[in-house]
C-alpha cells in the first residue's frame, strides 16, 4: 500500500480559479470559487447581492 500524493479530491478542484469581490455597500471582500458561478452569493456582513461583473480574477486556488 502507498501513501496518496494529494489529498482526496484534488484532481477534481486543481483547477479552480479564485475571484476576490468587493460588496457594493459595505466593500467587504468575498472570495468566490469558479465552480461556485451557478450559485448566487450574498455578503455575509450586510446581505446584499454579490455581483460577479465586479469581480476580478485572483489566481489559482
């Protein structure tokens, strides 16, 4: 038996894309995963709708 290399999962997530968006009413900064695109986002400080035409590519996760 040998010892994984990665941890569980990592072939599926290697490729993400990591998004840093800013609220529109409080500029607290969300971090959103590409894999996260379908779902809708609400900052968790104030409530309002993340809109992800303000984000701005951040690097690979």
């Amino acid at each position: 038996m040998s010892t994984p290399q990665h941890c569980p999962g990592f072939q599926q997530h290697k490729n993400l894309k990591s998004f840093t968006c800013k609220c529109p009413k409080c500029k607290k900064e969300v971090e959103i995963f590409s894999d996260e695109f379908d779902k809708e986002h609400v900052c968790k400080t104030c409530g309002v709708k993340i809109d992800f035409t303000a984000c701005t590519l951040d690097g690979a996760a």
